[in-house]
C-alpha cells in the first residue's frame, strides 16, 4: 500500500500484475486530477527499487494510430489507488520533459502497469497469449452489449463551451470567417480544456444522434431504409444544431420536429483541431469517447440498428 500523501512528477510506483508479477509506472506530467504515465519496461516476481534497471527505461509498443513503435504513455483520472507502492523519484530525463500522449487510460487503477504483462505474454507464450487475449475479448463485447449508453470523458464547462460557440459571427458569409473568433479564443486556452472543448462537442453531436432527428432534418431526411440517406449530411446537420448555441440547441434535442431544416455547418467540427494548431503548431490528435459519427447512438437509433 502506498504512503504518499501527494503524487510528483517523477514519482514511482510498483505496479501489481497478474502470475505473481510487478510492474512499475512513472508519473510524467500532472495537470488538476489527471496524471501522464509513463509505462517501464520492467516485469517481475521481485518488487522492484529504485536501483532496478527497468524501472529507467519505458516500455516501448507498437502504435495502434500509426504502427510505429514508441514509448509507451497514457493519461489516468482521479486518486493515487492503494494498491500501488511508491519507491522513489527519478526526475525527468531531457527527453521525458515536455512529453504528449491522447491515450486515455480511465480511473487510475492498479491495472494501470499492465501493457508491460501483455507485452511479456506476447514474447514468452504467444499462443497462451492469443486465446488469453481472445477470452477477454469476448467478455468486452458482451459488455458493450449490456451497456450500450455511451459516457464522454471529462467536458469542458458549459457556461464556457457556449461562451465560445456564441462567438460565431453570423454576420459574415464565409464559414471561415464565422469561426474565426471562437478558435482564436479557443487556441488562449490549455491543451487539456481544447480537449475537454472536442469531448463536449461530441458528446451534444452525439445527443442529437437520434432516428427522430434525422427524420426532420429536411428534404434529405431519414424515410427508410429503402430511401438513399447521408449520415455525413445528418452529422452536419447536428453541427448547424449545435452552431446556434445553447437555446436552439436544448429546443431541439428536447423537441425533435424543431430540428433545423436543410441546413448544414461542417466546419464546426473541425473547431479544435484549427485551435490546436494555432497554439502548438501541430496536428490535433485525440479521439473523444462519445462518437458523434451517425448511428453512434444505439439508443437513438434502437429501431432501426
């Protein structure tokens, strides 16, 4: 159990892992309650020190995004669990400092060493690892299934997300020049809220993901499943739903038939991303939880999926 009464970059912590193992993790950045964890290549049945060779370096994994092999670091939410034993603090390398990851990882958990067990598994019983993999597989879908409600990960504010939203220069034709005022007050914000900024937005998309919705939205509304209909056509058409702030926002998503007809706002999703590159000067990497692509929302669409 551990003793620390706060958590610092650089802290250590062991890791309890399955077949009697341990792995170790180390803190790389904190921002509020959410901690960047560095996963450490090292696994096994003794408890590691501070000494230990593995706990200096940090697992190396192959990218789902991309395929590449990388240094292995992800974001966790909410309190140190008691499960993890502190042994130390190595500060930052030159390297480490500054690092970024959009690995969302959830409640920092005791779990939250085991890629480093995975990736043992993988070299030492690969078939043993395969159906091991398999087994937990099935038991994620079949999870899925009994709870199809999507829940978004933390959101921005929503006294703030509007206040940026009724930025929106609606006196001007160009879309481009409509956003402009919302993303370069978005761009003063950190990082961190730009995210919470794209997690909101999906999340309202999301809402308005329902069959009722699209079967209002105007002339290339939802009629059947005959008819020819263009999920991107109905998911921008949310975006115009959304465009107009709070009130028409909460009107619809209350009273469906007042949907917005044949209209459409593509360019509000791309609101974060614009924000983003104007302060890092990079592309936006980060994938919401909520997805506000069409038929998403199970629940809105129990009648036809």
């Amino acid at each position: 159990m551990n003793s620390k009464k706060s958590v610092q970059v650089g802290d250590i912590f062991v890791s309890p892992l399955p077949m009697n193992k341990y792995g170790a993790v180390k803190v790389m950045d904190i921002i509020d309650r959410s901690y960047l964890l560095g996963i450490t290549s090292y696994i096994d049945e003794q408890v590691p020190t501070i000494e230990s060779k593995g706990i200096h370096q940090i697992l190396i994994t192959e990218s789902i995004a991309d395929g590449l092999e990388k240094p292995l670091f992800e974001w966790v939410d909410g309190k140190l669990p008691k499960e993890l034993s502190f042994i130390g603090n190595i500060p930052l390398t030159t390297d480490e400092i500054g690092v970024e990851s959009n690995i969302y990882a959830g409640k920092w958990a005791k779990e939250c060493g085991i890629d480093v067990y995975y990736k043992w598994r993988e070299e030492t019983d690969p078939q043993g690892f395969k159906l091991e993999m398999q087994k937990k597989i099935e038991e994620a879908d079949a999870y899925t299934r009994r709870n199809t409600i999507s829940k978004p990960k933390k959101m921005m504010d929503d006294q703030v997300f509007w206040g940026i939203i009724s930025l929106l220069d609606w006196s001007k034709e160009d879309e481009e020049a409509i956003v402009e005022a919302a993303i370069k007050e978005l761009s003063t914000f950190t990082v961190w809220k730009i995210r919470h900024f794209e997690e909101t937005l999906s999340y309202k998309l999301f809402l308005l993901d329902t069959e009722e919705h699209a079967r209002e939205m105007g002339e290339d509304c939802f009629a059947s499943q005959d008819q020819h209909f263009s999920p991107d056509l109905f998911l921008y058409a949310r975006c115009a739903v959304v465009a107009h702030g709070k009130e028409v926002f909460e009107d619809v998503l209350s009273n469906p038939s007042k949907m917005l007809k044949d209209t459409e706002f593509e360019i509000l999703l791309s609101l974060s991303s614009e924000a983003y590159y104007v302060k890092m000067g990079k592309e936006f990497e980060y994938e919401s939880r909520c997805s506000y692509e069409t038929f998403s929302n199970k629940e809105g669409w129990s009648n036809t999926i």
